[in-house]
C-alpha cells in the first residue's frame, strides 16, 4: 500500500496545495485498484511513525507545498526521492522533516527502513488566509499531472508497480 502524506493549513491558500495534490493522486491510484491510504495533517509529527511502520506500507509520499513567491522554492512541481542519512539522530523539534519521521518509523519498525519515499513539493504564491488555490499553483499542478515524462508520471507509474506486485 502506498501512503500518501499531505502536509499544511487548508486555510492558508497554497499551503494547502499538497492536500489537493495528494487527493488527486489518491483518487488516481484508487481508479486504477492501486493500493493507498491518504493522511492529510497540518504539520508533521512523530505520531505518523506509527503509520508509516505499519506492515503493508510498500511506498510513502510526501506531498508539501512551497513559497515560490520570493525565490524560496520552484516554479514548479518537484518530485525527489527522500533517503535516510547513515547515520540517523532523531531528535524533537518544531520541524520535523520526511526523512526524520522515516528514521522514527524505522526504530519502531527495522522493515519500514527499506521502503521507498518521495517528497513532491507544489509550488505556492498566495499564503494568506483564505481556501482555495492560486492560479499559478493550480496550473503547476495540472501542468505536472499532465507531462508524460516528468516526474509525477513517473511516480503514478510506481503506483501501478506496487498494484502489479499485489502489495
């Protein structure tokens, strides 16, 4: 099972994009009978350890948004793969990134330490209060889901080998 986890406040405009993004992906995978579960959270926490260490997680993606706006992030939706340093030193704080919690999952898990993850970040122009995307943001999105080579494709692509695997 794939395990989508989509980060950020729905009620700050593009910091809900990977929300949306993750839902759409979800919705993807499931026409197809891929295999996934979505966990949609403001921030990440410790607690998503426990569900990234469960048996049957065969993948996990991360889906963020990030501020374009000021030259911060980029201009358009990045897929990359998210690894464990050797060496792994969890430790608490306001911020907590992907690879950290992947670190948590495996000290309650050892198999968990192995399973592949993504993190796909949506590029965000508008992060003041309010829903919905802005322009730029939304047509990243499309844009990405779209391209039959780049990476997002490439990721739903990894879906349907975790549904042809029967995992």
């Amino acid at each position: 099972m794939i395990l989508l986890i989509s980060y950020g406040n729905g009620l700050r405009r593009d910091d809900g994009a990977g929300h949306v993004l993750a839902a759409t992906l979800e919705r993807r995978w499931r026409a197809e009978h891929v295999p996934c579960r979505h966990v949609a959270v403001r921030q990440l926490l410790p607690e998503l350890a426990a569900d990234i260490a469960r048996p049957g997680v065969t993948a996990l993606v991360f889906v963020d948004a990030s501020d374009a706006s000021r030259g911060e992030g980029p201009d358009r939706v990045l897929v990359r793969a998210v690894t464990l340093p050797a060496a792994t030193a969890p430790s608490l704080g306001h911020q907590l990134g992907p690879a950290t919690l992947m670190a948590y999952a495996g000290l309650l898990s050892p198999e968990s330490r192995g399973v592949p993850a993504w993190l796909v970040t949506v590029p965000g122009v508008d992060f003041g209060h309010g829903q919905g995307l802005s322009v730029p943001a939304r047509r990243s999105m499309d844009t990405a889901l779209a391209e039959r080579d780049g990476g997002l494709h490439r990721l739903l692509a990894a879906g349907h080998e975790t549904r042809a695997r029967g995992n």
